[in-house]
C-alpha cells in the first residue's frame, strides 16, 4: 500500500464534524423550543396568565444569557469533545424531568437547568469551526449551523402541533429527551478536539483546514499548550468597540428571533384566530425562511469573500442590509388580514434576516482572534438577554395594546439590528 499517497489524499472528516455540530444545534432547539406551541396547556396545567407565562417561557434564556461566560470558559478548558457531551445529556435529562414531574416549581428548574448547559454548546461549536474550517470557508458551516438551530425550531412547533392533537404536553417532552443521549454517545466516542489528532484526518485535509489561514493562526492550530493555561485578555476585549456592537446587533437579533419560538404561535391564533394544529405549522414558516437563507446566505457570503477579500462586502454590508429589509416586512405584515399571506410575508423577512445575518457567527471569529470561546460566549450573552427580555415585554404588551400592535415593536428591533451592523468595524481584532 502506499500509504505516502493515502496520507496526501484529502479526506473529508471536517464535514462530518459539520454534521455533528448540526443535528446537536437541531436537538437543542427541539428541547428549548418545544414548549412554545404547548403554551396554552401549559398555562392551563399551572393556571398562569400571560404575564405569568412570559416569565416561564424568558427563564430558560435568563439562564442561558448568565451562564455565557462561565459555560463559554468552560467550553475552552475542557475541548469541544468533553463539554459538547456533557452540555446535551444534561440538557437531555432536564428535559425530560420537565415533562415527567408537572409541578411548577421543578418545570421552573428544569428549564433553567436545560438554559445554563445549553449556554456553552455554540461557543464550543464555534471554537470547532475556527479548528476545523480555515477563515476563508467558516460562513458555509456557520450558515448550516444556524439552519439546524431554526430545523429544530420547525420540528419543535410543527410535530407538538401534531403529536397535542393525540397526547399531553408532558410525555412530548420526555420523548424529545431520547435523541439528545443517542447523540451524545456517538459524538463522544468518534470526535476529536483538533483535525490532527483524528486518526482519519490526511495531511490533504489538514492542509485544505489551514489553507486562507494566516501563520499565526496555523500556529495556533498546532499549539498543544491548553486553552486553560492561555490567558484571556478581558480589558482588551471589553475595550474593542467591535466587540460591543457585535453584541449589540445579536442583542436586537435574538430578541426578534425568540418570537418566533415562544409568542408566536399565540400571536397567530389571537389575531387571526387560527387553530392550535394550524398555528404550530404557520409558525414553522418563518423558521424555514431562517433555514434556507441561513445555508444560502453563509455560501454566499463565502463566495463574495472569495472574489473581493473584503470582510465589509462579504459580511458587514449583507448583515446590516438583511435586518432593515426584514424589519420593513414585518411592519408590512400588521395590514395584511391573511393569516397565511401574513406569514408569508413574515417568512420572506426571516428569510433575508436570516440570509445577510449568518455572517454574525463568522465576524465574531474574525475579531474573537485566539479566544473564540470566550468573545462568542459574549456575543451570545447578549443575545439571550435579548431574548429573555422579550417574552416578558411580549406578555406585558399584549395585554397593554393588544395583540395586533406587537409587529411594529419586532419592526423596530430589526431595524435597530441593523444600525449595529453598520457600526461593526470588521478590521479590530482581539489579540
């Protein structure tokens, strides 16, 4: 055999890493989301008012916001392989108790349990990324990785939608725990922390993941000192005005984003007056506008990268560009009396938000320079404050002005998303 032609042979274990990180993004928000379409049951279960329930639905992403930087730290000490396993079976398992033990205050737990381990699994999978992808190519596995986040969404609100017509919110949400510890098994036993040390790896694909890559960045591929002995510069991170607008526009962004996967399904049947089943499939279309633009626009923006060199053109401009359109499409939507013209409508917006925006993930990467981990677990803080500030706002709203005006408050957000964007300056980097 010669094995000098198999080592230059280029492999393709990357992509199976791409296909690990995404079913675990699609198993997280089955488990995180799945309560939204069973809202009202639940709220009939625990007697609660919407108030009451913006507060259930917002305790999970509380968690998820203050477990950031401490999931995000430990993401970095312990590698991918160890934190990505942990992270979902507890996930898995709080799941489950949430359906098998109907009291509110262990729900409540539960919840914040499932926020605080799934904190850690996206700046483990963006460290992932940035060891696997070279520069040139990371929006493609960002794009599909956000795809697989808004799949599980769509599973979350249209097989509850089903599965409520035969059975209880609880036994669903035991059932959803299932797949989570068959993932974790798998993932565990054949993933490795870096391309080198996976004995399927040739020296044609470690050259292909360190191609477009700088010689700093190929060194710190190759550095076997532990993430947990290099230092993190938090005054220099905290200091970088990149940083803060990037936590900024994902702050607007998670906020709108969490309509869909919480109030929506409300939202729809208050103000055009649908069924349960027909709500849980309307609010899957939005989510499916995130998916298809999510693997196009992370293509895309590689592909501009490609021709221009320009992280400006590539992911700035498409990034703020995208949340100003779906801002103006949501607006839109409030005059349509359609339910199903509406959500199109509304679709067609995540589907731009969705096309420009993947670049999110890339950017942070791009400034984050050596501590991925922890400029992302940043990013993502802010975003899940976002996104646990909303449903509350939600819930107080829609009593104050009504369902109907709720539109124009997730409008603003996108748009405000947008002004972020343009204050990104892609050129700072946290060294």
């Amino acid at each position: 055999m010669n094995f000098t032609a198999d080592s230059e042979r280029v492999s393709y274990v990357r992509y199976t890493v791409l296909v690990w990180l995404c079913l675990l993004a699609m198993l997280a928000y089955v488990q995180r989301n799945a309560i939204s379409v069973a809202s009202d049951d639940i709220q009939a279960t625990f007697e609660l008012d919407e108030t009451d329930m913006g507060w259930v639905l917002s305790s999970f992403f509380w968690a998820y916001a203050a477990a950031q930087i401490p999931a995000g730290w430990l993401a970095k000490i312990w590698g991918s392989r160890y934190a990505l396993a942990m992270f979902l079976l507890i996930s898995s398992v709080a799941t489950a108790v949430s359906g098998a033990i109907p009291l509110l205050p262990i729900f409540l737990t539960a919840r914040v349990v499932c926020g605080f381990v799934q904190a850690g699994m996206f700046p483990a999978c963006a460290d992932t990324i940035t060891r696997w992808f070279p520069k040139s190519q990371r929006a493609m596995p960002c794009g599909f990785l956000a795809s697989f986040m808004s799949i599980g969404g769509v599973i979350a609100a249209a097989l509850t939608g089903e599965l409520l017509t035969v059975m209880d919110w609880r036994p669903i949400l035991v059932l959803y725990a299932v797949p989570g510890v068959v993932w974790v098994v798998w993932f565990h036993s054949s993933f490795r922390n870096r391309p080198q040390d996976h004995e399927a790896v040739s020296s044609g694909e470690l050259t292909w993941i360190h191609e477009s890559t700088d010689a700093e960045s190929d060194s710190d591929l190759d550095d076997e000192t532990s993430d947990a002995e290099r230092e993190t510069p938090w005054g220099l991170i905290l200091a970088t005005p990149a940083v803060w607008f990037v936590c900024g526009q994902q702050f607007f962004r998670a906020a709108g984003y969490i309509f869909y996967a919480t109030w929506f399904p409300k939202y729809l049947k208050e103000v055009h007056h649908v069924t349960t089943l027909e709500s849980g499939f309307l609010a899957s279309l939005p989510l499916l506008g995130v998916i298809l633009g999510s693997v196009t626009g992370g293509s895309f923006s590689d592909w501009l990268y490609s021709k221009t060199n320009s992280l400006v053109i590539s992911r700035k401009i498409p990034g703020a560009t995208s949340q100003f359109v779906c801002g103006l499409l949501i607006a839109v939507a409030y005059f349509i009396d359609s339910p199903i013209v509406a959500v199109c409508v509304i679709s067609l917006g995540s589907f731009v938000f969705s096309f420009g925006s993947c670049s999110a993930y890339t950017v942070t990467m791009d400034i984050a320079g050596k501590h991925v981990p922890i400029v992302f677990s940043i990013m993502n803080m802010s975003g899940n404050i976002g996104a646990a500030i909303c449903p509350v706002v939600v819930g107080y709203l829609a009593i104050e002005i009504g369902w109907e005006q709720v539109l124009f408050f997730f409008s603003g957000i996108y748009i405000a998303a947008g002004f972020c964007w343009t204050c990104i300056d892609t050129s700072q980097v946290v060294e």
